[in-house]
C-alpha cells in the first residue's frame, strides 16, 4: 500500500473503524467522524484523518440526505452551515501548525468535553437564540477544523432548542452534508485533501458505507432514546484510552 502509505494491518484496522463508526452513524444519525477521530488517531494524525473523515461523512450524507432530512429543521440547519464554513479556516490552522501530538490532545480534549456535556443534556440556554445559532456554527466550524466533529457542537445547539430527537436527528444530517461542501474548499486551500488522502477516505468509503445501510436498517424508534447515550459513551471511553495512550 505504498500509495496510501499505511500497512496492511492499519489499513485493516481503519476499515474496521470506518464500518464501525458507519453503523452507528446509521441508526444514530451522528458521530461517525467523531468515532474515527477517537479510534484512529493514534494510527493517522488528525491534519489526516480530517480530509479522511470528511470523504466518510460525504458518503454517508449521500445515504441518508434523502430520507433523513424529512423531520429537519431546515432554517437551523442551514444557518449553522454558512457560519460554520467560516470557523473552519481558523481549526484547520491550529492544525496544520502545532505538533502532531499537540493536535492530538487538542483533538481529543474537545471531543470528550462535547460528549461529556451532551451525555449530561448540559442546556446552554444562551445557544436558543438567534446569535446563539450564529455562535454555534462559527464554533462548530472551528472543531470541524480541529477535529471534524462540529456537529457534535451542533448536538448542543439542538439540545438547547429542546427539540424531538427525530428533528435533531434529521438536522444533523442536513447540516453535515451542507457544511461538508463548503469545508471541501477550505480542506483544497490549506492542502490537506490531497491526492493521498482522497484515495484512503475512497478505500475506506466502502466498510464505511456497509455500516451505514446496515445501521439504518437496524434504526428501531422505540430504542432511539437509548442510541444517542450509547454512541456518547462509546464516544467518551474511545477518546479517553487514546487521549491516555497519547499522553503516557
């Protein structure tokens, strides 16, 4: 795999984690670039795994854009997009500029402290407003160039709105296949979605894509108040076990 330059066995072990983090994305309707960014960090450092996520995400929006938007509350979703387009430049130069163990801590402190805060359903009454919308996305924009996982800020955002799951469930995806288009320019600008990262988010976009069919023919609506703190758990002891393994 001198191309994707990976060894076999790491290549094995991301197509794992991307059909992993598809099948939750599936039935959970988020959380695949978080999954990826807390398991495969270790294996890929994030100014790599970012281009990565977003190829995975780009599919995985494909799949479920059209029949997974129908609940979404469009104004929100949109809004949130357009103000993320313009946090994304600021994340994607703290990491292409600090170390590549700095940019893993960074990476994984913000996406433990947002799973920990929606896993306590934290209510940031300020973000139910019209600037809260407009904070949001830029800040979300700032993680996706961190991380790749602003819409886990997002999460928050439709958290302090108290909406129905299906509605947060159906923006979130709108969101992430909006704000996904205008991150690919900042992605080309900065040089970080090159010819190699293409080819190993396309190598991976199949596990990736299985999971998600596969999730969302699991997606059952009586078990859906269980699937969000599932994949947030699952979220947190990923993150914690490579933030310790980084660390020590």
């Amino acid at each position: 795999m001198a191309d994707l330059d990976l060894l076999p066995a790491d290549l094995a072990l991301l197509a794992a984690i991307a059909f992993a983090a598809g099948l939750v994305r599936g039935f959970s309707g988020f959380a695949l670039s978080a999954l990826v960014m807390a398991s495969a960090v270790l294996i890929v450092p994030p100014a790599q795994l970012i281009p990565i996520c977003w190829v995975l995400e780009m599919t995985a929006s494909l799949l479920m854009v059209r029949g997974g938007v129908a609940d979404a509350d469009r104004r929100i979703a949109f809004g949130l997009a357009f103000t993320s387009a313009l946090g994304v430049p600021l994340g994607l130069y703290l990491t292409t500029t600090l170390p590549v163990d700095a940019t893993r801590v960074l990476a994984l402190t913000v996406l433990v402290t947002l799973a920990v805060l929606q896993l306590a359903r934290i209510r940031l009454a300020v973000l139910a407003t019209d600037g809260g919308l407009y904070a949001t996305g830029l800040i979300a924009g700032i993680v996706t160039g961190i991380a790749s996982i602003g819409g886990m800020v997002v999460a928050l955002y439709v958290l302090a709105q108290d909406r129905p799951a299906r509605v947060m469930r159906g923006s979130l995806v709108l969101f992430l296949f909006v704000s996904s288009v205008f991150s690919l320019m900042w992605l080309l600008g900065y040089g970080v979605m090159t010819g190699q990262a293409f080819a190993r988010g396309a190598i991976l976009a199949g596990p990736c894509a299985a999971g998600v069919i596969l999730g969302k023919r699991m997606f059952n609506p009586t078990l859906e108040p269980y699937y969000k703190p599932f994949a947030l758990c699952l979220l947190i002891g990923l993150a914690s076990l490579s933030l310790l393994r980084t660390i020590v």
